[in-house]
C-alpha cells in the first residue's frame, strides 16, 4: 500500500493543511522534512513567487495562529471536560475564516470546496 497520496482539494485547504504540519513541527510532533515535503510539492504546482508570496503574508500567519489555538484547545479539552466544546467549536470556526480569507486574498477565481456556515 502507497503512503502518500495526491488529492484534488482547493488553494486555502492545501495552505491550511500546511498551516497544520508547521504547527505539529513546531510541537515536535512531526519531522521537518513532511513540512519541507508539502511545501515543495505546493511550489511545484503555483511557483515559487506565490508561494513566498503566500507564506509571508498575513493571512498565513492568521491561519498559522488559529490552528494553533484550536490545536492547543482540542489538547485542553481532551484532558479536561469543563464546557470547552464551545471554546474549541469557536476556535473552528475562526480557523475556517482564516482560510477563507487567504482564498479571497490569492485565489479569488477559484471555487472553495469546503463551506460553513
């Protein structure tokens, strides 16, 4: 069985799952070299320029930071159960925000896959 698989999802899922593998490596829960992995399979496909592009902008750092704090809440709510649900469903849906903010800023043409409400 193949371990890595190539999906068809759209720019904001492909940025935000990347978000998520810079977060665990920065937990030390993944090695860098799946982080260096996603990112160039990324250039590869929308080139360098945009990528950079991407990676140092704001939207980025917002969709890094909210990963973050829902990683950081599921973490608190797995050890405790106090009423964090709401907590962690808030932080969900600014995660989703996020991403959709990156997809308006640097793919506007392209249709979101994943919608919320």
């Amino acid at each position: 069985m193949q371990n890595n698989l190539t999906i068809s999802v759209d720019a904001c899922y492909a940025f935000d799952y990347l978000a998520i593998l810079v977060i665990k490596n920065q937990k030390r829960l993944i090695r860098y070299d799946v982080v260096e992995d996603c990112k160039n399979f990324l250039i590869g496909q929308i080139g360098r320029n945009k990528f950079v592009e991407i990676m140092q902008s704001q939207e980025f750092e917002n969709l890094c930071q909210v990963n973050s704090k829902t990683f950081d809440l599921v973490e608190e709510a797995r050890k405790e159960d106090d009423g964090l649900a709401n907590k962690v469903d808030a932080a969900n849906m600014d995660r989703y925000h996020a991403k959709v903010a990156l997809q308006k800023s640097f793919f506007s043409s392209e249709p979101s896959i994943e919608k919320k409400s």
